[in-house]
C-alpha cells in the first residue's frame, strides 16, 4: 500500500471499520441494517445454549469473545486487531428479548453494510498475521457436515474416510477439464535429495509381514545414501574433496545399485537435504554434525571420543 493508504492512527482505522450502533433518528437505515445483520448473540450466561458457546477451561465462555470491552477511543493493537472504539453512547437494540449495546456490535464498514444490506464483518489487520489471515480464507473451503441417520439410533458409525472424501469432495469445471485434458496439476523446479543419517547397521528397513529377512537381507546389499557415500569417497579419491551434503551436486545416487555415479548435467537443479535427528538421540545428532563438517570420510569408527561413541574416519 502506498503511505497515505495505510492505517496508522486510531482516526485512520475509525474512518473504515466502526463498531457502534448507528443513530436511529439520523440515518433509520443503516441502523436497520445492523441492528438486523451485524449484532452477535445474544449468548453468555443468560444464553449458555446459544451457537457461539463452548465449555473453556470449566466455565461456558462465547468463542468469539463477546461481549467486548467498552472502550472511548480506538487502540491499534500491535499483534492482531485493534481493539475498536465502543462507547457508552445510551444507544440500544431488541433482538431475542435481550437489549444489546455497543459490545455486541460485529465491525463493519458503513459504507459495505449500507450497499449490500447484508453482513459483512469488516477487520483490520495490520500485522504480520495478515498473510495467514488471507490464506485462511481462500483455503478454509465451503462449510459441510457428514450426518448418518439410523433407524434405531444405536449402534457403532463405522467411519471410512475415503468414501467420505469421494462423496464430498467438489470439483469446479476448471479443475474438471484439467484432469479431464490429462494436464499436470503441479511440477517442480528442482530435485530433493534426502540423505540419511544412521549409526552402523541401523537404517530404516521397509518389509512386509512374513518378509522381513529377505528385506533385511536386500537392504544391507542396496545400502544407503551415507554407506554410498562411504564407498565413493574409498574408490574415487576425486570425491573426497566434497561434504556429504555436496556429493548430490556433483554425484547421482542410483537406487537399485547403491551407489554414485559422476553427474554429467542438471547440478543446478538439486536441493541436498540431510535428515534432521533430535538432540536427544545423541549419537545420531553427533554423526549428522560430523557430517555437515567433515569431507572424504571412508568408514565408521569404533573408539569412544568422550560423549560420541561412533565417529568417522
């Protein structure tokens, strides 16, 4: 936004939101128009069954925190919205049998309430939280339920999320003719290497039930990126000269053989990422900085160095 437009002071952020019950006698019109689209509630205590109310730490509280605060002036809040000017004018509205005042006044734009005649909740959000406020409402998606209704009432629901998911989900006629027209739905610019992190004999193993020796047995042949690693910097002394992080610039990995082979193109195009490893698991946390520090590294030690049982060398 260019300077003039942003909403720094409080008069700046009056001039575009309000929350205040209009007055009757000088405009009849927008004070209709809020009176029936923008006042929440009633709820609270005397309205514990109303929509908005939740059970929060023990009490029955409203989720949107109304009633809100009575306040004289407008204060720009530094993380999150401001806190809008909501004086103690007299001024009143009969809805439910409940006479509601200025804190219960959902802010609006005078200007949006009076051409649409609908409610329109008007914010302002000048902080970093703006962005995910955005992206909130694009992506939040339409509202929707799943009921099932049984004739006896009782019984178990036996919930199956994919055919919830086929039964629910929508596609606009866009989508529809880019899937129909076979087209791709994403692409990416760049390769993700991921490279493993592991002490001697303990990388992941993928097996199926009954199959777990024949697994155990093919995974110790394939190895993994680091035992590659390893055995490439042992043969090729040309590569020894690399950390463990930059062999993918200048070497592919090849998944059925296990090992590197010397990248001709495309080095541009890869984003090497070693596997993060919790502090707690010390050791593993000690290797994965030896790596990031260390170059042409052949093997796994076995002598202790004071806390890091599993060094390289």
């Amino acid at each position: 936004m260019v300077e003039e437009d942003k909403l720094k002071e409080p008069n700046d952020v009056d001039m575009v939101v309000c929350a205040e019950i209009p007055e009757k006698e000088q405009d009849p019109e927008l004070y209709e128009i809020i009176s029936t689209c923008m006042m929440h509630g009633p709820c609270g205590e005397s309205h514990p069954s109303a929509p908005c109310m939740e059970i929060i730490e023990g009490k029955p509280r409203c989720t949107k925190n109304f009633p809100k605060d009575i306040a004289p002036i407008t204060n720009p809040h530094n993380d999150g919205y401001p806190l809008y000017r909501r004086r103690k004018d007299g001024r009143t509205v009969l809805k439910n049998d409940a006479e509601m005042d200025n804190c219960w006044v959902v802010p609006y734009n005078p200007y949006l309430s009076r051409k649409y005649n609908a409610h329109i909740n008007v914010e302002v959000c000048s902080s970093v939280k703006s962005v995910k406020y955005i992206f909130k409402y694009i992506y939040k998606g339409h509202d929707s339920a799943v009921v099932k209704v049984s004739e006896t009432g009782e019984g178990t629901f036996g919930w199956d999320e994919i055919t919830s998911y086929l039964d629910t989900r929508y596609i606009a006629a866009p989508e529809a003719m880019w899937r129909l027209r076979e087209y791709k739905m994403h692409d990416k610019s760049h390769t993700v290497k991921r490279l493993a992190v592991h002490l001697p004999l303990m990388h992941n193993v993928v097996f199926r039930q009954g199959d777990e020796q024949n697994a155990l047995e093919n995974k110790r042949k394939e190895g993994t990126t680091l035992t590659a690693w390893f055995q490439l910097n042992l043969k090729n002394p040309d590569a020894r000269q690399y950390l463990y992080t930059e062999i993918p610039y200048h070497y592919v990995y090849v998944e059925k053989s296990g090992e590197y082979i010397k990248r001709s193109l495309g080095h541009e195009k890869v984003l090497p990422r070693i596997y993060s490893v919790s502090p707690r698991d010390t050791e593993r946390f000690c290797l994965r900085l030896l790596l990031l520090h260390v170059k042409g590294k052949q093997r796994f030690g076995n002598d202790h160095i004071t806390h890091i049982t599993m060094y390289l060398i």
